[in-house]
C-alpha cells in the first residue's frame, strides 16, 4: 500500500490498506498499524472519501489520542466538508497538543 501511495495509486493503495487493516490482529507490531490507519485516511482524502478519511483518522486516534497531526488532518477534512465548528475544535485541540509536545 505505502508503494501505491507514494506513486499516487490511490485506489490501489486505499484496497491494500483495506486488506490489512481487515486482519489487524496479524500485526506484531501494533505501531504499524497505527501507521496504516493514518495512510489509508491519507489515501481516502486523496480519493475525495471524506466520511473515510474521518473514520480512519477517529481509529488512529483511540490508539493514540496524543498525536497532534491527527487533529491537524481532522481539522483539514472537517473544513472541506463545510463543518467548520468541528474544524474549530480540531484545530484547537491540534494546538493544544502541539504546545505540550515542544
């Protein structure tokens, strides 16, 4: 999936993805999961899926709800969508983390 990324596959790399998050029980190492889950979203906004992309994004969060760039990348997606007030608290959140990580 990472190849068809970088190569902007988006549709083959958001399939790739799909197929290894289905089997995330199969990852020993549940960092790279992590890292799946943010290059699916990354492929679904690519692709205009914005409803997958918050999905994607939502799931890496349980998993790491400290990540600055989650909310920087939710904040994004919430303001294409025309959902400003979800952008708003996205992107506080984003700052707030991003204070605390310096």
């Amino acid at each position: 999936g990472r190849l068809y990324l970088k190569r902007r596959m988006f549709k083959q790399a958001r399939r790739n993805f799909q197929a290894a998050i289905k089997t995330k029980d199969g990852y020993l190492d549940k960092s790279l999961f992590y890292k799946d889950l943010l290059y699916m979203a990354e492929a679904c906004v690519f692709l205009g899926d914005y409803p997958a992309t918050l999905k994607y994004l939502q799931s890496a969060r349980i998993i790491n709800p400290e990540d600055p760039q989650i909310y920087f990348n939710q904040a994004l997606v919430y303001q294409k969508m025309g959902r400003q007030k979800e952008a708003a608290s996205a992107r506080k959140r984003y700052i707030e983390l991003s204070k605390q990580s310096k």
